[in-house]
C-alpha cells in the first residue's frame, strides 16, 4: 500500500497573547521567533511524526540554529488569530533553512517572514555531522520546488510573497 506524500506547507493558526504584546498591542518583536519555532515544532510533529528531543536523544545529533533572516510586515495584534505556514526551502548534508510565513487568518496578508538556517550537529560534540540517507530522503520529499532559495536572497522572497498575495486578494474582490 502506498503511503501518502507528506505536507510539504503545514499551516496552522495560532491566537496572539496579551502576555507576548507590547503596550501598543502588537506582538512584541522577539516572540514572533517563539510562535515561528513553536508553530514549526508542532508541525513537524503532526505531520511528520518526528519529535526533536528524541530524535537527538536516538542519533545523538539534532539541528541548531545558526541564523535568522526576519522581515516585519504587519502588526500582530493581541487576540488576533494568526496564520504561520512553515517550509523547508533548502537543504543539504548538513544544513538546512526552513522558510516561516505570519499571515493574517485569512491567510491574505502578509505579517512577517523568518528565514531561519540550521546546521546539524552533534550532541556530544557540536560538530557539524551529516544527515542520514533516511533524513536525505525525508527531506528530499519534503523540499518545497516553488521557492528558489539563494542565502542572499531573503529580500527578493519578501517581495515575491507580498506580490503574490496582493494577487490573490485581488482576485478575491472580483
């Protein structure tokens, strides 16, 4: 029996604390990076049955981060719900980023945008090490085709996502 392709884009929706917002009711600037990586961790392990704490604990390995891109577009604003889409848009024997999407619940507007780099590395050690075949494959399948990722092209992303949802809403009031 063949098994089903995994979600390459998994969306979720996540309301915005009081707690986490400024005294103007917007996200503050530095939780958006715990809704990203929360938002993330939930869905890798929703849709990809893997959990990080045990998969470092089996293979001794697991992925730090070893640089954020992020652009702010558009408040979050306390008790709003909010869309985060998350996407692995390249990767390699060793490193990986993963592209995270803020947008309204919609998913119409665009808030913000996080590039965040990993290397994999050992636990013992925090050496680089590679991927195994059984990742490589995983994250082949997973490697989302739209996106051209260049390390120095976060901007030009940036642009492309609020064009394309500029679009879309276009689109929406015919």
């Amino acid at each position: 029996m063949a098994t089903a392709p995994l979600v390459r884009t998994p969306e979720t929706t996540h309301r915005i604390y009081f707690q986490d917002c400024d005294m103007l009711g917007h996200l503050n600037n530095a939780r958006y990076l715990d809704y990203f990586l929360n938002a993330r961790e939930d869905q890798v392990a929703q849709h990809y049955a893997l959990n990080m704490g045990q998969l470092a604990r089996e293979q001794n390995a697991g992925w730090v981060i070893t640089k954020h891109h992020i652009s702010y577009l558009r408040p979050a604003r306390q008790g709003e719900t909010v869309r985060i889409r998350t996407q692995l848009i390249h990767f390699d024997n060793s490193n990986l980023v993963v592209e995270m999407q803020m947008l309204s619940q919609d998913g119409l507007r665009l808030k913000a945008v996080l590039w965040s780099e990993m290397a994999y590395v050992q636990v013992s050690t925090g050496t680089r090490t590679d991927h195994s075949d059984e990742m490589m494959d995983m994250l082949e399948s997973l490697d989302v085709d739209d996106v051209n990722y260049d390390a120095d092209g976060f901007d030009e992303r940036v642009k492309a996502l609020r064009k394309e949802l500029k679009r879309q809403r276009a689109g929406e009031e015919d």
